[in-house]
C-alpha cells in the first residue's frame, strides 16, 4: 500500500513537471532553460511533446526531474540561519548560474 502510494506521488510529480517545464518554454525559452537547468535541445523535446506523450512519460516510476545541484556549499547557503539571508541566497544563486553554464555549454 506504502509503495503504491509512493508510486503515484512519482507519478503525479511528474506530471506536474512536464506541465509546468512546457509552460515555462512556451512563455520564455532562455529563462526555461535556465531555471530548468536543461539545453535548448531537452527544451525543444520537451516543447514538442503531445498530450498523450507527457501522460506517457509521466507515469513512469522513476522522476523526470532531480536536484540542480549535489554542491555541499549551495544546501548550506540555502539552508543558512543567519542574519543575511538575502546575501546567503544571493551567493546561491550565483553558484547555481554559475553550474547551468556549466552543464549546458
């Protein structure tokens, strides 16, 4: 029972991801790419899919999507509890850009 309820979490978490990384292309490519942390290539397969293709895709038991980042000093600066969080997050941020350039080029 655990297992199939963990399964159609997966599975609705898929779905929500396809939806919204369609929807995110469709209104503004280069910042999909980025925020998605994706090339413009995944970018154009995931543009293109049909209805029946995202349901598809989706209901497979293994996540279409997965953390950007395995960085120890990004979860720490996120994570942060100091008085200058804004500063904490913009640090992150700048590390993460820095990764999807990176993984893109």
């Amino acid at each position: 029972m655990k297992s199939t309820r963990l399964l159609d979490e997966i599975r609705e978490t898929n779905l929500s991801y396809l939806l919204l990384a369609q929807q995110l292309i469709r209104e503004d490519r280069a910042e999909a790419t980025f925020r998605l942390g994706i090339s413009e290539e995944v970018a154009d397969l995931i543009d293109q899919l049909t209805t029946a293709q995202v349901l598809r895709i989706a209901s497979s038991n293994m996540l279409m999507c997965r953390f950007r980042f395995d960085d120890e000093v990004v979860w720490n600066l996120l994570t942060s509890h100091t008085k200058d969080r804004s500063v904490s997050g913009m640090h992150a941020a700048i590390i993460m850009s820095g990764k999807a350039i990176n993984t893109t080029a």
